[in-house]
C-alpha cells in the first residue's frame, strides 16, 4: 500500500495550475448515457474516482478513450442497466448514473452507495424524487431496482438539499414528459456546469444555481462536447497549503468566485489574498487569527474543505470552532492531527481547536478523501518526518497532489509502504 512521506518545514512557493473538478467530471460521465453516440469531456482530472465511473459506464457497454485530460464516451453499445455492487461500493457518485439510464432505459439497478466513511450517507431523497417522477421502486437483494415506462414531470420538494440527488434529478427529468419542478435544488457551481452541458445535449433547464430548477422534458438529447469546470476543493487546499508553510503560491486557471466563503476565511486569518478573474494567489504565515467556521451548502464554506482549514487552525493564537452541519461523522482527522500535537476537541459536531506553536511529525492513517488531504497539509509544517498511510483515499480526488506539492517546493515522497 502506498503512502507518503513528507519532511515539513518548506514554505511553498511558485504556481500550480488547478485540475478540472471532480466533481462536476463524474455527473458529466454520467449525463453521456442520455444519448446514443460519442460525447468528449475535456479539462478532466486524472483521479482515481473518474477511473471507477469510466468502469462502471464500461460495465454497461460504453466505450471509452481517454487522451491526456480528454474522455471520449461512446454509448452506442450500451445495453446493461446495473451498476453492480463492486463498482458502487467503492464510489458513492456510482449511484448518479441512476436518472441517465431511468431516462434512456426505463430501467436502472444500483446497488446502495459505499465511498467516504464519512456518516450515513442515505439516497432516499433521490429515490423519493425518481418515484415522484413514476418509477415504480423495489429493493432485490440490496439492489435498488427502478422501473418506468415514460417519466412524467413532477414537483420535487427536496427536504434537503443534495448535489447528487439534484443531479440525479436532473437527469431523469430532462427526458420525461413535460415539466419538473425542483425546489430546495442544491446550488453548487457543478449543477450548473451539468446543466450547461445538459443545454448542450438538447435539454431545456432554467435556474440551476439557484434553489428552483424548472426543466422541460425533451424525446431526444444529442452527443456533444463539453469542458469541465476547475476544481474549487483542489483551488482550496493549496490555497490553505500556501499560507499554512508561509510560502507564496499562484493558483492558476480556476474561479476564484467559486471559493469565496475560503478566501474571506484566509483573509480573516491574517492571510493574503490577490484575485484575478481566473487566478489567485495566496501567501500567509503562522501563527494565524483564529477564526470560526461552520459547513453550509454552496455558497457558504464547503464541508469538503473543512479538515484542511481546521490543520491551518492548529496553528492559529487562540481558539476557534469548527461547525460541520452537513455530515454527522466528518472528524476523522480530529485524533490523526492531534498525533501530530495538535489540540482539538470534538463536542458534538464541533471541534473546539486551541491553537499551538508547531506540530510534530508521526505516523497518520488517511480515513477519507479530504481528512487525507488535511494530513498532508499538517505534515507539510509539522517538524521532522510525517508518513501519511492509505493515500489511496487521496488519490480518489487529487489529480498528483504529490507531484504538485513538490514542484512548490515541498519534501514530499510517494513511497511503496509495508503491506498491513
Ligand atoms: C456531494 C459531493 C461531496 C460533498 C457533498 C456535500 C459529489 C460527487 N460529491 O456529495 O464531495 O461533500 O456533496 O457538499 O458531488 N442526504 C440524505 N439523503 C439523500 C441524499 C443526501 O439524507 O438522499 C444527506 C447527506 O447524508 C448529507 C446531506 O444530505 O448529510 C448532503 O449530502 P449530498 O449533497 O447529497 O452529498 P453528495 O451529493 O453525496
């Protein structure tokens, strides 16, 4: 098993340009179902995920060519219908193709999502939605089984909001007779993205980005081509990486607007922020202002960057609070960090961090994909030597996070480590 050895104490410095989002690459895959020939994705990370959903589309017939940071999805051959366990277990965003092949097929069989162990992660609101719009639901076997002839437009009141299920929705919709209604839509930039990519195929969706999504079911959505925006969780952690080493770093084709709940949180630590229309750059140095924050929905501070603000917090002059509302059970990185010296304090779902001078290094276990990155990011100032263990986590979501940090300037080693 791989893991990562890091010598901390480098400020980073230099320029990294930022991969395309993860995150809005796995619906884009998906969404090639809904049409019956040869759609090409570019701008996509090179992530371990985006190998799982091209397997899975593979799975079910497609045919797949991939060059340098292009993905060519051929769907004419797609025959199969199951997204089957193997594929689901090991990714949660394996269940989006659900809405594409319920909209092509009128049939669709996923087994219940695995991914992040990061809390309960139900998809009952997306199969309350699919049910809105007709499909007759069963469970065979801890499969998920939909059927439908035709799709009818509905109105879907999420109880809460959720980017996949959106996007799910989304995709089932855009083929179902006349209206739907979403309301209590998320409003991530990657449901925008998806639903440009979606006009593009033929299918009629005003709003996304805003709470009400209003789609008009089309008969047929064509092939296209279509970029995939840049990644504003990746954007994050090395903008949190900059300041937390004291370095200076410029973070190059992204959209700083995407992260502006982080940059007003850097800022407030005491860091540096200048912004171009598709570039920042970022420097700092501990010890940092404390500053509290708590997850929201988009716009407000992402929970996907919430482990790597609270290691910059570990250096922080006094006390802050860190708030996850979103899922139950996102701490996992609380006892590796406090490893490294930290001192944080779970009560409830807030993590009391009480700022120290330095950190030192140890021996840390990645637990998922973010805790993993927040590891990196406190290795990279700890003193001495920091092994990081079960990166494969890491790799599900950052595009050679290792090659980038040591082009900054970082000690930082992928290494083939003792088999457990
Ligand atoms: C997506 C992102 C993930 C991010 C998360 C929140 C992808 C592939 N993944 O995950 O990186 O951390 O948004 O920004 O885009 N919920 C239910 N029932 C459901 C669906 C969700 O109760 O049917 C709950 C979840 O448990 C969670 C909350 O709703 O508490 C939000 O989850 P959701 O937005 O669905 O997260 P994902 O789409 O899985």
């Amino acid at each position: 098993m791989q893991e990562l050895k890091i010598i901390g104490g480098k400020p980073l410095y230099g320029s990294v340009r930022i991969s395309g989002a993860k995150n809005a690459a796995l619906p884009a895959l998906a969404a090639t179902l809904l049409t019956d020939g040869v759609t090409t994705l570019s701008n996509m990370p090179d992530v371990r995920d985006i190998d799982s959903m091209c397997k899975l589309l593979q799975a079910l017939g497609a045919r797949i060519k991939r060059q340098e940071y292009s993905i060519s999805v051929d769907t004419r051959m797609v025959n199969k219908w199951n997204a089957p366990h193997e594929l689901v277990r090991k990714m949660r965003a394996s269940v989006l193709v659900m809405g594409p092949l319920l909209a092509r097929f009128g049939k669709a069989e996923v087994s219940l999502p695995g991914g992040c162990t990061i809390g309960n992660r139900p998809i009952d609101l997306h199969i309350a939605a699919m049910k809105k719009l007709g499909a007759e639901v069963s469970l065979v076997k801890g499969d998920t089984h939909l059927v439908s002839k035709r799709l009818s437009g509905t109105h879907i009141y999420f109880d809460r909001p959720t980017v996949t299920g959106t996007e799910n929705v989304m995709m089932a919709a855009v083929k179902a007779d006349g209206k739907t209604v979403l309301e209590n839509a998320a409003r991530e930039p990657e449901i925008v993205d998806l639903a440009e990519m979606l006009s593009k195929m033929g299918a009629q969706i005003t709003g996304a980005g805003s709470d009400k999504i209003v789609i008009e079911g089309v008969q047929t959505l064509v092939p296209t081509s279509h970029k995939i925006i840049p990644d504003r969780i990746e954007a994050g952690t090395y903008a949190v990486a900059a300041a937390m080493t004291g370095g200076e770093v410029s973070l190059t084709d992204m959209k700083p607007e995407m992260i502006s709940s982080l940059l007003s949180k850097l800022r407030a630590a005491g860091c540096t922020v200048s912004e171009t229309d598709n570039s920042i750059t970022v420097s700092g140095k501990p010890p940092f202002m404390p500053v509290d924050i708590s997850t929201a929905e988009y716009p407000g501070f992402p929970t996907d960057l919430q482990a790597q603000f609270m290691a910059m917090m570990c250096l922080s002059n006094g006390e802050s609070v860190v708030a996850e509302n979103i899922f139950e059970d996102r701490f996992k990185h609380v006892p590796e960090l406090n490893r490294l010296g930290a001192d944080i304090v779970i009560k409830d779902r807030n993590a009391i961090v009480r700022g120290v001078n330095s950190l030192t290094g140890a021996i840390v276990t990645a637990s998922d994909l973010r805790a993993s990155a927040s590891l990196v990011l406190a290795g990279l100032v700890a003193e001495d030597e920091t092994r990081v263990l079960r990166i494969y986590h890491l790799d599900r979501g950052y595009d050679s996070m290792d090659k980038k940090l040591a082009e900054l300037g970082a000690d930082i080693k992928r290494t083939e480590g003792p088999n457990p």
